[in-house]
C-alpha cells in the first residue's frame, strides 16, 4: 500500500516530483466494535492510529512536514512533544537523512516514546517544564534559527492528518454520524473537521479531554495539567479556536473525563475488544461511554497511539506472571486452580 502523500496527493499540498519522505504511513485499520457497540447503543467503529510506522496518528502529519522540510531545503526539524510527535519526527527525520531535534518535559514522556526517540538518533533535550513552556521555546528557536518546526501549527501536520478521515469516509461509504477523539494540542479534531468538510461531510465531533488537563472545558488554559494521559497533558492548545469551530460547527461538544475512567475505558478495549491502545487514546472511548454521543447512530472512535508507547502503565493495571515450576503437574495447577 502507497504512503499516503502518494494515495491522496490530489487532495494534498504537493506534485508529481517533489521530494517525498515516507514509511508508507496511512491506511490504519478501522474495526468494528461489537461489545463497545452493545454498550453504549450504536454502532461503534475503531479506527486504529497505533497500526502507523511509529505506532501513533503523528506519522500522518509528519510525512508531510518532514517532505515539505525538505523541499524546501531544510537540514534539520524541531518539535516540542510529549511523547509521540518527538518519536514520529525522530523517524522521519532518520528517513530523511536529516538532524532531528525534540523537546520534551522532563519526566513526563513516557519511556516506550523516549526509546524511539533516541533510537532513531534525534537530539532529545529535557526541560523542567511542561509541554507548552516547550512549544513556546521552539517556536522561538525556529524564528531564529534556519530550522522547520513540525509540530501542529506547521499546516502540513494537519493537512497529512486530515487524510484519516478521508480513509474513515471510503470505509463507511460516507456514512458517519459522530466522530469521538481525544484533544491535547488540538490539531487532530482541526484535521479530521478540515478533511469531513473537504468531503462534504459533517459528522458530529465529540473531543474529550482529560479532567486534570481540560483547557477547552474550562474555557481557559490549565496552568499545570496533570494526567496519566500524557500523550494529551496540555494546558494552552495550538488549534484551541479551530478545534472549538470544530465542535460547535458539527452540533458536536467537548467534555472532560478522568483518569478512572480513561482506565477503565483502556481495560475494556485490550479485555473486550482486543485491542491495545495507549491511555490518551482511550480517552474517545471513555468519552463515549460516559458522556454519549448525541443520537448518533454510527460512531467511530480515534485510538491515536498503541499501547506499547506507554508499558509501566498497562503493567500498573493489570496482575503480576505467575511464577510454576517446568513440570506438567504444576502448569495443570497453575492452569485449573
């Protein structure tokens, strides 16, 4: 399957011979949900980001960034993150065979994220700050310096992203009446809004955001968000007003959910469902079940990041190996007990 500049380069800001840096990201599986469905009384669908190169959503904005970097001459590219976008950079800049510089809020990346990172060989610099002390600084570096900044205020993000919803439209026929996401910085919602419309659609969006980091809810930013959703611990979204837009043109909402409820949503996805999502991503899902989505019939739900990003989570919610000894009469004890 092509990358998805390639697969829909007719709808994206590029042409026939430019430069194009891909991991062949995109087509990401979208499933049904047949015990969520049962649930909440429709017809929920998955749509699975965490199947991308770098296991997140990220990669769909990167590859056009990364490719629109490049050329325009760019030798290095720069994001603040705190987690998945400073992986997703890491990689396309490996891929392009540019330097490749992140940072990130020290102690607040979780370790699955980190180790891409550094393994694809970007500069990772921690700060002791939060994720938008971090934005503004690289805002600031790249101002300054002949640096491209990547993150999802570089409109090439969004235009890579919103390509998810076109994939979300051929597989449902066009027939969708919600779409629940989580929101961090906000510029996913703007993506998949900005896709629908290109469509002609206008489902519903729901965003949901964390209790300890739910800027938009409260309608003012959250000095120092907290969450163990750390891939949406944000406190001043970038696409704060195109996200708003977002939802109040749909007849969509925001609302909050907490971390208990976030977990017990990524519990039910990996026990029920079989499917293994990071906490943040389970946030459109524990939205869902606790506050709906209208009387939307047809449903589809963003999970924006693979479980593996984020593992002394997952093992913090489940039980511990059981320990046997290798012998037959145990494993039955073990097994029958």
């Amino acid at each position: 399957m092509p990358g998805l500049i390639e697969r829909y380069i007719d709808r994206l800001p590029f042409a026939e011979g430019d430069p194009i840096i891909t991991l062949q990201e995109g087509s990401t599986p979208l499933v049904h949900a047949p015990r969520l469905s049962e649930r909440v009384g429709a017809e929920v669908w998955l749509k699975i980001e965490g199947s991308n190169p770098t296991g997140s959503f990220k990669d769909r904005g990167m590859t056009c960034a990364v490719s629109a970097a490049v050329r325009e001459g760019a030798q290095a590219v720069i994001c603040a993150s705190t987690g998945n976008t400073a992986a997703a950079l890491a990689a396309y800049a490996a891929r392009a065979g540019i330097r490749g510089v992140v940072i990130v809020p020290e102690g607040k990346i979780a370790m699955g994220k980190l180790a891409q990172a550094l393994m694809h060989g970007a500069q990772v610099i921690a700060i002791q700050g939060n994720f938008d002390r971090a934005l503004q600084l690289v805002r600031t570096v790249a101002e300054k310096h002949p640096i491209a900044l990547v993150n999802s205020i570089n409109e090439f993000r969004i235009e890579g992203q919103k390509t998810a919803a076109f994939e979300i439209a051929e597989e449902l026929a066009g027939e969708l009446d919600a779409l629940c996401i989580p929101v961090g910085n906000a510029g996913n919602i703007t993506a998949y809004w900005r896709g629908f419309r290109e469509l002609g659609m206008a489902p519903q969006m729901f965003g949901f955001q964390a209790a300890g980091a739910a800027p938009l809810v409260l309608g003012k930013p959250v000095e120092q968000p907290e969450t163990i959703a750390s891939a949406i611990r944000i406190g001043k979204p970038a696409r704060w007003e195109q996200a708003m837009d977002a939802m109040t043109a749909s007849g969509g909402a925001v609302n909050a959910v907490t971390d208990e409820q976030i977990l017990t949503a990524y519990r039910f996805l990996a026990r029920e469902e079989g499917v293994f999502c990071e906490p943040a991503s389970a946030a459109s899902v524990a939205g869902l079940m606790v506050h709906g989505a209208g009387n939307a019939q047809r449903v589809a739900c963003v999970l924006t990041g693979h479980g593996l990003k984020d593992p002394d989570t997952a093992l913090s919610q489940v039980g511990g190996v059981v320990p046997c000894e290798p012998e037959l009469s145990a494993i039955e004890r073990a097994i029958l007990r």
